[in-house]
C-alpha cells in the first residue's frame, strides 16, 4: 500500500513532465525545484487548518531550504535560466 494518493501521484508527475527540459528528466534542477514548490504549496495549505503542526512545519523548512539551495546554483550557473524558472514557478525573489 502507498502512502501517497494517486491525485498527488498524478500532480507530480504532471509537474515532471511540464518542467522537464528532455524526457525522461526527473533529476534536472528545474524538475526538483518544481517538486519542491508543488509539495512547498500543498504543506502551506495543510497549515491553514493543522496551526500546531510542528513536525510537518520542520519540514516544510527543509523542503524551503532545499529548493534555496538548488535555485542558488542554478543562480551561479545561469541567470537567465534562473529568471525563467523563477517567473514560471512564481516564486518571489
């Protein structure tokens, strides 16, 4: 049995596949930093209702900080890259 639900299955792979830059591509940083933000905005949702949730909070600092660090290296990488993920997601910098 899974823990995750088939919508959210479905969601991430919908994700993979619009932000992919070839097929196949999970691993790129635009895929990862684009997971990341799908699952940053579901967590921001379940706060909206569980306020208390320490734990889930602790990690969705993690996730913050992850997608931080991957947006910092392709910053470094390539601005203009960056910019586009940055507008696409729409994630304020």
């Amino acid at each position: 049995m899974s823990l995750i639900s088939p919508e959210r299955k479905a969601a991430k792979a919908e994700v993979i596949k619009t932000n992919a830059t070839k097929t196949g591509d999970t691993g790129s940083p635009e895929v990862q930093i684009a997971i990341l933000t799908e699952r940053i905005n579901h967590l921001t949702d379940h706060f909206k209702t569980h306020k208390k949730d320490n734990h889930s909070r602790r990690g969705l600092l993690k996730m913050v900080s992850r997608r931080r660090h991957l947006l910092d290296y392709v910053k470094g990488k390539d601005a203009a890259r960056y910019q586009t993920i940055i507008e696409k997601l729409g994630i304020r910098r």
